[in-house]
C-alpha cells in the first residue's frame, strides 16, 4: 500500500535507527530467553539444556521471594510519598511566589542528578553517627536509629532517598498541568463563590487525574527496577534486607555468575512486570478510552 | 485582589505557611547537595563530627589529590567519550526516524510508538547477561563502542518521541515544497526541515548527553580497567580510610558540576526533555 516514495524514506529514515535497536535490544532479548532454558555456569564453558529448570528453581527459591517482596514493598511505600509530596509541591509552586525561577530549578535539581551519585549523597546524609538526618532528629529530641546498617530502617533509607531523588519528577509533570488548566471552569468557580478547595476538588484535580496516572505508571516501572542506590548505599543488605529483584538478578548473574538462572529470573521479571503494568494501565484507562 | 486581600490576617498566615513550606523544600532538595560540596572543602578532621562543623577553613586539597593524583581524569575522559559518542550516534538516527514517523501515518507506525514506550518499561537487567556474554566472544567487552552502542539503542525512544513532537509542528509542505524543486528526501529533511527544529535537536541532544552521563548499571559490568567512567568510578571508590571519604565527596562534586550547570542551562526545556516528550502524545 505504501507509495514509492514512503518504501524509499523508510528505509532512508527509519531503517538505520530500527536496525540498532534490533541489533543491540531484539537479539540479545532473544538470546536471553534462549539461555534461560540452559544451565550455564561461566567458570564452565559448556551449556546443558534443561528446560524449565531455572524457572522451577527460581519460584522455589526463597531469596526470590524475598526480594520481589522488597522490591514491592519499596515500589509502593515510594512511589505513593512522591506522588502525594508531588503534588502538594507542585501545589505551593503554583502559588505567587517570589524568585520563581530559582526556586523552580533547585526543587528540580535532584531528580538530574546522577543515580549513584545521589546514592553517595545519600549514604552520608543516612551515616548513624555523623549523618546530618540523625543530627537534626537529635536536636528534635529523636534518638534516630541506624539507617543503612540496620534491618528495620534500610530499606526505608532507600525510599527516602528514592523520594529526595524522584519526587521532582512528579513535581514536574503535575506542575506543567497546573500551568495547562482551562481558565473558564477556574473563573466560573470563582464566580460561583467556590472555596479554594472545592476549586481544587472540582475543577483542578479531576483535568489532573490522566497526568497523575501516567506519573503513576512511570514512577512505578523506573521504581520497579532500582538498582544504582541500592548498590550504593546498602549492597543488597544488611543480610538480604533490601536486595530488590534487580539486585539479586545481579547477585545471581555476576557473583553467583549463574548465566542461565539469571536470564531466567529476568525473563520472570519481564512477565511480572508486563502483567503488573499491563493490568494497571487497563484498571486506570478502562473509564477514559482512547485518553492517551 | 492580591492588594485587598494583603491585609487580612488569616491570608497573611496562609502565605507565610507557604513561603515556610516551600522554603523547607528548597532546604531538603539543597542539602545534600550542599554537604558534598562542604566536605570537599574540610580538612579531614572537620568533617566527620559530631556537631557538623559549620565554620571551617576551606581547603582544595581533596579536589587537588582526586584530580592529579588518582585515575580520575582517565574516567572523565571515558565519561566525556561515552557521553559525546551516545550523542553523535543517537540524536542523527533519532532525528531520522523520527522525521519518518511524523510524516507517515499508518496502524503499523502506531504499533510501532507504543512499542518503543514498552523499551522505557524494560527490565534492563534481562540484558545484561547476554550483552556481557556477546561482549566478552565478541572482544567488545571494556570499549567505549559497546557502552555507545548499548545507550544509544535504549535513548532511540526517547530521542524519537521527543523530537517526532517537533517534526509534527513543521508543515507538510516545507519539505514537498523543497522536493518539487529538485531537493532528494534527504536533502528536504537536512536542509530545509531539520534547522527549524535546532532547538529540539538541542535538547534531545542535551538530554541524551545527560542520560548517557548518569549510566551506571551497564557501565559496571561492561567497563573494566580501560573504559569504565566516572559514575561507576565514584561508587566503587573504596572507604578504608576515613580520608576516602573526603575524596570521594570531592570527586562526587566534580561528577555534579556539570549537572547543575545543565540544569541551569535546561529550565525551560525541562518539561519537554525529562517527561519523555509524551505529555504531547
């Protein structure tokens, strides 16, 4: 059907990018699933196929568990702080502020920042005897317990430094919408004698809601596969406390370096993944079809 | 309304809640940022106490010895060919492709943009066992092509996203004008459609440059000795001695310069650039 024309642009214009990614995204995905039938230890070179192996391995696997746990439990607890701080931010920003420039730009700053660095950033914030948050808890009277170093708050130092590195991005998105909000409902509102809050119930919120559903969707997949702070500030630990999925398929790979397993617990993860998100995005966009 | 309203009391509170929570939030997005840089400067002895030392005098001893006397420029400069090289590949073939998606519509062409947004989604960690298993038969493992290639590949969908939204604002009949006077369809797209979006060329580019700058996961197992660049250089420096510390905050100043700078540059591009040029659909 397509013209000439459109058969040679294709293949001027689009071939070349498409080519890349099949190359370097499509072959090596392929080859992923391939292996993930395979056992493959990498101190021996030479594979056996075993079917579905790994996959039996894997779901018997405690670790397994335990870590899609705290990837969940992590994805959750982060993904909700930065929407709800988020939005309130965005809130206050679109209020009469002075040096709106600056203040726009610091409160962006952290979400460019380089993940490991802010890693980095973070472990020393957290750090139990000299770490500025157990400082300033201590001169709130708060005895501020060990962070990184201790099973009950480590993964907790992770979402807060997700939170200090992330929430800019909500902050973001729900910002660019206020500034997009018809002006004829707000005057209306303010004619009818709305309260700010009815406003913002009424008006604001509802011309909102499919820009906080795609900065919910986003948050949760990058969240989802956090690697770099977990790497940086804790290592996985202590123990297994805070090895995300990601993580432990990193453990697996390049230290356990069991090739086949780990190709296999990332092929799980795709699935998971793909259900989780596929089914959100349906329960989210099922009442404004075609509201992309 | 703003003159009439200044001097009722509950108003004037209101504002100042605001003002106090909004200044808490410049505060917490700073102050890392600002112990980093603080910690670099302290002597050693400063900067490990408890009180913090506030008042100090400022050295640049750390800054001296992390940028002459460890391998740190040699990452900067892997950094700096990685980041240049993911630019110089990625943005030509994204313009590209874009411009083609832009100017064709078709049920395929469609499929196609949302299957590039599911790359976004991607557990990227799936790869990494057979990008490092390839690199290694293919002798490619440690060279700053393998982590160009790697990056530029999962920046293609940004990069067309962002600046398909551009091409879409460009009328149809400036290239079919160009082309019925004997311009090829490359010429039309170099000459004449491509520098009416330079400055969404510029900030594709300056986001890629950011995205490939910020990498860590791929870098880290796919960089050795010979390539590996300053975000995995960073994480892996050691923390033996209490003198680490000092260095890496001041290398960790030097990673974030340049950010800030970009972030400074990008304000108004930021909307565009970082939300994955989809707001616009």
């Amino acid at each position: 059907m397509a013209s000439r024309q459109q058969r040679r642009d294709r293949l001027i214009f689009l071939v070349p990018s498409m080519t890349v990614l099949a190359v370097i995204l499509v072959y090596p995905l392929a080859y992923s699933l391939g292996l993930s039938f395979y056992n493959y230890y990498l101190p021996v070179p030479r594979t056996t196929f075993v079917g579905l192996e790994n996959f039996r391995f894997i779901l018997a696997d405690d670790a397994f568990w335990e870590a899609l746990g705290v990837t969940a439990r992590f994805t959750g607890a982060a993904v909700a702080i930065e929407v709800v701080l988020g939005i309130a931010v965005a809130l206050l920003l679109d209020a009469r502020i002075p040096c709106r420039r600056f203040v726009n730009t610091v409160v962006l700053l952290p979400m460019a920042i380089t993940p490991a660095v802010a890693g980095l950033l973070m472990r020393w914030m957290f750090e139990s005897n000299w770490g500025l948050v157990n400082y300033f808890l201590g001169l709130a009277g708060v005895r501020g317990p060990g962070w990184t170093g201790d099973p009950a708050w480590a993964l907790w130092s992770i979402i807060l430094a997700d939170v200090w590195q992330n929430t800019p991005f909500v902050i973001l998105v729900v910002y660019a919408g206020l500034q997009s909000v018809p002006v004829e409902p707000l005057e209306a509102a303010m004619v009818d004698g709305a309260s700010r809050a009815q406003t913002l119930a009424h008006v604001v919120f509802p011309f909102l809601r499919p820009l906080v559903l795609f900065v919910l969707i986003i948050r949760s997949m990058d969240a989802f596969r956090i690697f770099d702070q977990v790497f940086v500030m804790t290592g996985g630990g202590p123990g297994t406390t805070t090895q995300t999925i990601t993580f432990y398929n990193y453990v697996m790979a390049f230290r356990q370096l069991r090739m086949g397993r780990a190709s296999a617990l990332g092929v799980i993860t795709l699935l998971i993944l793909s259900l989780v998100i596929g089914a959100w995005i349906y329960l989210l966009y099922r009442r404004e079809k075609g509201e992309w | 309304m703003v003159n009439r309203s200044v001097g009722a009391p509950r108003v004037v509170l209101a504002r100042a809640l605001v003002y106090l929570a909004l200044l808490a939030v410049v505060a917490v997005s700073l102050f890392p940022i600002y112990f980093a840089l603080t910690t670099s400067l302290k002597q050693t002895r400063d900067a490990f106490t408890t009180p913090p030392t506030w008042i100090f005098t400022p050295t640049l001893e750390h800054h001296r010895f992390i940028w002459l006397e460890t391998p740190f420029p040699r990452y900067l400069f892997n950094t700096l060919v990685i980041t240049i090289g993911t630019v110089l590949l990625s943005i030509p073939l994204g313009c590209m492709a874009a411009y083609y998606l832009a100017r064709y519509r078709s049920r395929p062409i469609q499929v196609l943009l949302f299957s590039l947004l599911a790359v976004r989604a991607f557990p990227r960690i799936l790869l990494l066992v057979p990008f490092f298993l390839v690199a290694r038969a293919a002798q490619l493992y440690d060279t700053h092509i393998l982590i160009i290639l790697i990056i530029a590949a999962f920046n293609q969908p940004f990069a067309i996203w962002l600046m398909r939204g551009f091409f879409l604002d460009v009328p149809r009949e400036l290239p079919e004008a160009a082309m019925i006077d004997g311009c090829s369809s490359f010429q039309a797209f170099r000459r004449v459609v491509l520098p009416v979006v330079r400055p969404g060329v510029f900030t594709a580019a300056l986001f890629t440059f950011l995205f490939a700058y910020n990498e860590f996961l791929y870098c880290l197992i796919l960089t050795g000795s010979d390539a590996k660049p300053l975000s995995v250089a960073i994480a892996q420096y050691g923390a033996e001695k209490i003198e680490y510390w000092s260095w890496s905050a001041a290398g960790a100043v030097g990673i974030l310069a340049p950010i800030v700078l970009f972030i400074a540059v990008m304000q108004r591009h930021l909307v565009k650039g970082l939300t994955f040029g989809t707001l616009k659909g």
